[in-house]
C-alpha cells in the first residue's frame, strides 16, 4: 500500500508527465518541483525539470514525438 506522501508525489508526477508530453515545459517543471518538495530524492521528478529546462531554453522541433535524444554523456 502507498503512504498518502507517496500518492500526492505519483500526483504531481502524472500531471507533470501529462503537461511535459503536451509541450507545456514550464508547467510540468513546477509540478516536478512540487514532486521534489515532498521527495527531494525522486530521480524520475529531478530528471524531466533537468529536461524542462533544456526544452525552455531550446524548444524541441514541431514534429517532437516526446522522445530526450541525449546530446552529450
């Protein structure tokens, strides 16, 4: 069974996820960010604001199909 902090961390995560696949980068980064206050040590939650950064800063191309193609290691 999962504890309620759990739950309300799989919550901001989901909707996170849900804004981050529809382009809405700044959104999902804060609902990430309300992941990590209650988990600061969620890798999933610390890994998409790292990547909603990098999509604020440089906008993935119109034909984006969700998918982080790393660039450097």
């Amino acid at each position: 069974m999962l504890s309620e902090e759990m739950r309300q961390v799989l919550e901001y995560y989901n909707a996170g996820l849900a804004l981050y696949r529809k382009r809405q980068f700044q959104e999902a980064k804060a609902q990430f960010e309300k992941a990590l206050k209650i988990r600061p040590e969620d890798g999933p939650s610390k890994e998409y604001v790292r990547r909603c950064e990098h999509y604020i800063k440089n906008p993935p191309p119109d034909d984006w199909d969700g998918v982080f193609v790393m660039t450097t290691k």
